[in-house]
C-alpha cells in the first residue's frame, strides 16, 4: 500500500468517525450527565494514549513551561469546552453544535490578531469573519429551529465552547520548546478527566447516572474511537499530508454530521440552517483563500 493511499484510508477513517461522535454525544447525554460523559470519556482515552506513550518510551517533559502547557490545554480545551460543549448539546441538535464548532477557524483568527504578530488582520480576513458571523445570526435566527430561550442559550453556550477552546490552540502555537503531541493529548485528557470527576460529584452528576447500553456504549465509543484513535490520526496525518487537506474537516465534519442526525436521530434540517451553513463555509474559506488557492494551483504550501 503506497503512503498517498494510507493516507486517504486515515483520512476517511478520521472524518467518518468525528462525523459520528455529535450524534453518539447526544445519544450519551439522554442517559448520563454532561461532567460523567465527559470524565469517563477522557479518562479512557488519556489511559491509552499514555500506555501508548510509554510503550513507545515518549519522554513527558517536566519544566514548568511544559507544566503550564499541559494545564492550559487541559482546562481550557478538553475541560471548559468541552463541558460547554456537553451542556450546550443538551438543548439543541447535534448537527446544529457540529456546525457552530466549524467556526472556530475564524475564532483562532481573532485572537491570532492580538497574540501573534505574524498573523495579523488583513481587509480580507475581516470580511471573512463578517461573512461567518452572518451566517450563525441565519442559523439562530430561524424560529424552525430556536424554539425558545432554552435552545437558544445552548446554541451559545456553544459558541462560548469554541471561544474557550481556540486560546489554547493560540497559546500551544506561541509556545517555543519542543513537546510531544501525543503526550500532550494524553495528559490533558487525564487532567480534563480528574477536573470532570470532581464536577460530577460536587453536583450529585455520578448519583443522577443512569447506567445503561445506550450511556456506555457512547462513552467507550467517544473515549476509544473519537478521541484516543482519531487525535493518534490526526497528528499522524499532520506530519504526512499538507495542512490544507487536514484542514478540509472544517468543512467535511459538520456536513456528515448533519447527514447523520437526520438520518438516526430524527434532527430537523431548515433553509436557513443550510444556507447560514454555506455562508459560514464561504467565511472559513475566504479567511484562508491565499492559503487554498495555492494548493489548488500544485504549490507548496
């Protein structure tokens, strides 16, 4: 098997299954609470990814800076955006909160502008993110579809997710010494684990449990497959395909998604929601179009 062909097979792979892991979010959340989802889930992911790093003798560096690194994308990424996330999940359509994470491109893109100064506002850029921003107040506009002040608060309170989970991405890009992504990953679920552990029981989450099928099977699915297995191919493709093609998920991921939550879960799909979609993909698009163009014209990126 030649590597391009290895590589479109964990593309795929890659793709279908962070498709998938909004509706088994849903699923999960009709049985268990948001913060024991979310604790078992990292939890059996950081265990594999960390055996996985020791079989592999990774080394886990220790400095402080390194430290600081692995708290930030602990506690901001997998801990507080994802509980955000969870929580806001609960109240509207998975597709819908597929969609709304699409945006994050243009979230790193803003704080990129204030914290990194080789990447900083450009004319184009700012119609870009106007662009997007149109396309969620479509979304959230359609009375179909926000039905009260409940799913409309959940809509939010995802975007607060994607908000919270960029500056972690920003803060990992600054940062100046060398690390292991794999370690990295692993570490920070085992601390979004503990942090989500200790939120269930101070709210009474693990009594409220239900422990059936439907709640373990999401876990072990979302534990396993959609974070332990696709961050391991994520970062894999990362250093063997261009950043262009990786960053085709923005795209790819909401669309199968939606497909998927109107197939097995019943989700209503509006005008609107499509059309607020397309202009968001339009605004992701335009953001990184120098970036786009190249590659669709065979140059290096």
């Amino acid at each position: 098997m030649s590597q391009k062909t290895k590589n479109l097979i964990l593309f795929s792979i890659m793709t279908f299954i962070w498709s998938t892991t909004w509706a088994a979010l849903k699923l999960g959340l009709e049985e268990m609470p948001p913060a024991v989802g979310l604790a078992l889930r990292f939890g059996i992911a950081a265990i594999l990814l960390l055996t996985f790093a020791w079989l592999r003798k990774l080394p886990i560096e220790r400095s402080w800076d390194h430290i600081k690194l692995y708290l930030i994308v602990g506690l901001f990424n997998m801990a507080l955006s994802y509980f955000c996330t969870y929580w806001g999940t609960q109240f509207i359509p998975s597709s819908l909160s597929s969609i709304l994470w699409s945006t994050m491109p243009i979230m790193l893109g803003l704080m990129a502008h204030f914290f990194i100064k080789e990447d900083r506002m450009t004319i184009l850029k700012g119609f870009a993110i106007i662009v997007s921003t149109i396309g969620v107040v479509m979304i959230l506009s359609d009375q179909k579809l926000i039905l009260n002040k409940e799913t409309l608060t959940g809509s939010l309170i995802v975007l607060l997710a994607v908000f919270t989970g960029s500056f972690p991405n920003i803060y990992t890009k600054k940062f100046t010494k060398d690390y292991n992504s794999l370690v990295l990953t692993g570490i920070a679920m085992a601390i979004a684990s503990l942090f989500h552990s200790i939120i269930a029981s101070v709210t009474g989450q693990w009594a409220r449990t239900t422990w059936d099928i439907t709640g373990i099977a999401s876990v072990i699915y979302l534990g396993v497959f959609g974070s332990a297995i696709t961050f391991s191919i994520y970062y894999y493709l990362i250093k063997h395909i261009s950043v262009v093609k990786v960053s085709f998920l923005t795209f790819i991921t909401p669309i199968g998604a939606t497909l998927i939550g109107w197939l097995f879960l019943n989700e209503t799909i509006t005008l609107k929601e499509m059309i607020g979609c397309l202009i968001i993909f339009s605004g992701i698009f335009l953001y990184d179009s120098r970036k786009y163009l190249k590659y669709f014209k065979n140059k290096k990126i």
